[in-house]
C-alpha cells in the first residue's frame, strides 16, 4: 500500500543508476521514470515483463506480446559516482544562497549537470 504524502527522493529521471537487489542485481541503467509517492522508479533494461498488448489503429500500434520496464523500489537502487563509476550514496550540499546540489557522498563530485 502506497503511502501518503510525497517522499524526497534523490534519484532523478535520467541518472544512471546501478540495481543493489533483485534477479537484476548488478545491471546499470537509466532512470526512465520516477514515482517518489510509490516509491518506485523504472530503470532502462532492468525488471522486464511481457505484457499482451490490443491493438490501436488510431495511436498506429500493431497489437501482441510487447516487454516492457517493471518498476522497482527505489531502494534497490544506487546512483553511479561519476568520478569513479561504483556505487554511491548522496547528500545535498547547500549553498548560502539557500540553493542545494546532489553530491556524490563518496567521492564528493556534484551529479547534477549545470
């Protein structure tokens, strides 16, 4: 059951990530979709279903057997330290303008491309 309220999440559409747990323990891939309310994310390759899909004419989509992304809990989850490519935390470093930055916990590297 998903809880109320929004979560602050520190995993972002388009990061890289690495799986921590799970059949795909160990596979790298983009962040494709965030659910900070479920507490989810989808990751690009990673918990593959196969789902039967109707076709629709009008969206010009041809119907069968389609595989498609599974979300998983985030906590399976970790970003990828860019200085050094392993795993890592993140904390938020604030400036004294108020304005904060993802930062690698390991490494110290800022994440978020500015």
């Amino acid at each position: 059951m998903a809880q109320t309220g929004t979560k602050r999440v520190k995993v972002k559409k388009g990061d890289t990530v690495v799986v921590m747990a799970g059949k795909d323990r160990g596979k790298r891939g983009r962040v494709l979709e965030v659910n900070p309310r479920a507490g989810k994310v989808r990751v690009e390759g990673v918990a593959v279903v196969k789902r039967h899909q109707r076709p629709n004419p009008q969206a010009g989509r041809g119907g069968g057997i389609v595989e498609k992304e599974a979300l998983i809990n985030i906590s399976n989850v970790q970003l990828i330290d860019p200085a050094n490519g392993k795993p890592t935390r993140v904390r938020y470093d604030v400036a004294n303008d108020g304005s904060k930055t993802r930062v690698a916990s390991g490494s110290g590297q800022a994440l978020d491309k500015e």
